[in-house]
C-alpha cells in the first residue's frame, strides 16, 4: 500500500492539453504509477488495437479487448493492466481543453461516455470507420505545426469523437434512461453528492438544495437508478472508504475523520453496516494491492 492514492495531474509544457500516446510504451515508462492506484484529472480514451486487457477501474475489473475504446473519466481510481500483452493509443486531455462554456461543460457531465450511472463504457469498435478515422485525424492535427486553427480544429474534432462513440454506444445495447425531469433531478443530485459526500450524508439537505421534497427526489432516483437516494450517499462514502482502505496505508482513524466522521467507532459502524466486514476485515482482502 502507499501512504495516498497517487495524483496524477496532465503532462506540463504542451501548448494544448491534449495528446495521444501509446499504450504499451506508456505503461512501461509510467509503470510505477499506472500499475498502482491512481487517480488522474483528466480524461481518458483508450483504442485498444491488439491483445486484451484488463483494467481495474474503482475495484470492477474491466476487459478490453482488441478493436475496443475504453473511456474513462477523470478522478476515477485505476490500475492500468502491465502483465497482458496488449498495445494501442491512448488519447488524453482535460476540462480545460474541451469546455469552452457552461454548455461544453454539461456535455462532459451528462455524457453516456464518461458519467454512466451504470458501468464503464466499453465499446467495439470493429465497423465503427468514421469514429476510428477522426481519432486518426486528431492525431494527425497534433503532429501539425500550431497556427490560428490549430485548437479549434482539434477540440472540434474530439467533439465529434465522443458523439460518434456514443452512437455506436447505443447501437451496442446501451439503455439510455429517458430524458425528462427524472433525470435532470439524478444527475443534479449526483454532482451535489460528488461535491459534497463528506460533510452531507443527509437526504434531506440535497432535496433543499435542490428546491424539490425528499419524497420527489425519491421517486426520480427511483425511476432512473432503481435505488434510493440514500443508497447513491451510501455508496460514494463506502467507494471511497474502500478507496482509501486498499490504495493507502492511512489508519483507520484517519480514513473515518477524511469521510467526515468524528468518532472511528461511528465509521466503523457504518463500514460493517454496508460491506458485512469491518475496515481492518476489508483491507485484509487485498494483501497485494
């Protein structure tokens, strides 16, 4: 274990924050970092071209195999697969690069790519020519010589990656939940618990900030996630306790005090309550990790 989850920030020094890298080369040269929980800030795009991996992303084992895109968001914990033989390309950027405004930044949020409610997205990508080919030119356009252009065209691009890949996304089988208040309601509830998850575990508070009745908020959380509202609380503290009870050495006092809980035998309480084994049971099951 390591004393804390490792912070990876994007690289510094490119004119854009953007790139695209190779996959094999990457976990090589990274492996210290990739091949051990980290958390980066931004996003990824996996191509995997040959071979199958399998990446650890929040503790669910993901697959991907040749011909695939694996997208990942940013702040997701990983660890990146060094021991299959499998290569490709590997798109990166941030925030920063993408939302130019609000409305940029909302895509981001809501997209089916990056903020499913239900598993990370995985998809073939064997008859998916247009979205191959503007990867392609994305890397094309980074090796160009930087002018006036040079960012719009790119960022421009990327757009229409991600709406081509969530074509081909829902070609695949996605379930898409309908768009409507229900919705609107669970995505403004998650970005609430995301933002405040240590010190607000209360239903009650969310559904104020939220201008509607704990009893409404229910009902969409219902409707789109099949759980309740406490249940998506419940579930970011104990990702994150698990986080911290596996990827860092942190006693567990300090892991109980970093999710807002003053007293460890509360934490401890909790953690037993929802993972049927105490925080020291827990991270015995991951001597190696």
């Amino acid at each position: 274990m390591q004393p804390a989850i490792k912070q990876v920030k994007f690289k510094p020094g490119l004119p854009l924050e953007i790139e695209i890298i190779p996959v094999a080369d990457t976990i090589a040269k990274h492996k210290e970092v990739t091949t051990t929980a980290h958390r980066a800030e931004f996003y990824h795009i996996f191509w995997i071209q040959k071979g199958t991996a399998e990446y650890l992303i929040d503790f669910q084992p993901v697959q991907v195999k040749a011909d695939s895109f694996l997208f990942v968001s940013k702040d997701r914990v990983q660890v990146l697969d060094h021991k299959s033989r499998h290569d490709g390309k590997l798109l990166l950027f941030t925030d920063n690069f993408f939302a130019k405004n609000g409305a940029d930044a909302r895509f981001l949020r809501s997209s089916i790519l990056f903020n499913d409610f239900l598993n990370i997205p995985v998809i073939s990508v064997k008859e998916a020519t247009s979205a191959k080919k503007v990867f392609l030119e994305i890397e094309s356009e980074l090796s160009e010589e930087k002018d006036q252009y040079h960012y719009d065209i790119l960022r421009n691009m990327l757009h229409n990656l991600l709406l081509l890949a969530e074509r081909e996304r829902r070609k695949q089988g996605y379930t898409e939940a309908a768009k409507g208040a229900d919705l609107d309601y669970t995505v403004l509830f998650k970005d609430l618990v995301e933002d405040q998850f240590v010190k607000t575990k209360s239903v009650n508070i969310y559904a104020s900030q939220m201008n509607v009745s704990e009893k409404r908020l229910a009902q969409a959380i219902s409707k789109t996630l099949g759980k309740s509202p406490k249940s998506v609380i419940d579930e970011r503290v104990m990702l994150e306790a698990k986080r911290l009870l596996v990827h860092t050495n942190f006693a567990i006092k300090e892991i109980g005090y970093r999710l807002g809980f003053e007293e460890p035998t509360n934490f401890i309480k909790y953690f037993r309550k929802h993972a049927e084994k105490t925080p020291i049971e827990f991270r015995e099951c991951y001597p190696n990790r």
